[in-house]
C-alpha cells in the first residue's frame, strides 16, 4: 500500500531507541489505526498489546518472534504477524527499513 486516503495523522512522532526507530500513527475513520514508520540500523526489541502485522514497505530486517528461536528474513513487499501480549526481536543490518504496523483484532 503507498497511500491511505481520508485519514488523521498524528503530527507528533513516536520516537524510540534513541531516534533509531520513529513512526507516525495514521487513524481511519473505521476507529482503526496503523503506524507508519523507519528503523534504521540497529536491534531493537518491541512488546505488543494487541496483535500486530508489520509489512515491510522498503529495505530489509530480520526478526525473531518472542517465543521462538527462529530467524526471519523479511524483505519489502513481505510482512510478519505477532501475537497480542507478546514482542519480537527486530535488526536491520543496513540502510534503512520502512514499514506500516497494523494493529489487528484479537
């Protein structure tokens, strides 16, 4: 998706991780609410309340669910889902990785 149309952006960035992680959340008028954001290079780690998918726009990242051992590679035009209560383990080796987050329905 390159644009969202009829919708309420929040002007005010969520910064994280010293500036290495900064989003923007975008609210549609169903009551919803996605962010938009960059990671740049570095390994973070991001608790959910709710589930979330994160679809990866641009760059790439590799990812670990918390519970789980397992590497995932994620490139742009690929997404991953995460369970409610719940985290994962984020890198970006290098240049920067653009993503929207969807926070879902449990």
């Amino acid at each position: 998706m390159s644009s969202f149309s009829n919708v309420t952006v929040d002007a005010k960035a969520n910064v994280y991780f010293e500036g290495k992680v900064v989003s923007h959340t975008v609210h549609f008028s169903d009551q919803t609410k996605k962010t938009l954001g960059l990671i740049y290079p570095g390994k973070f780690h991001f608790g959910t309340g709710a589930p979330e998918r994160m679809e990866i726009i641009a760059g790439s990242c590799q990812v670990i669910l918390d519970g789980t051992t397992e590497t995932l590679t994620i490139d742009a035009g690929s997404s991953f889902d995460v369970a409610g209560n719940s985290g994962f383990s984020i890198e970006v080796s290098e240049g920067i990785c653009e993503y929207i987050c969807s926070f879902l329905s449990a």
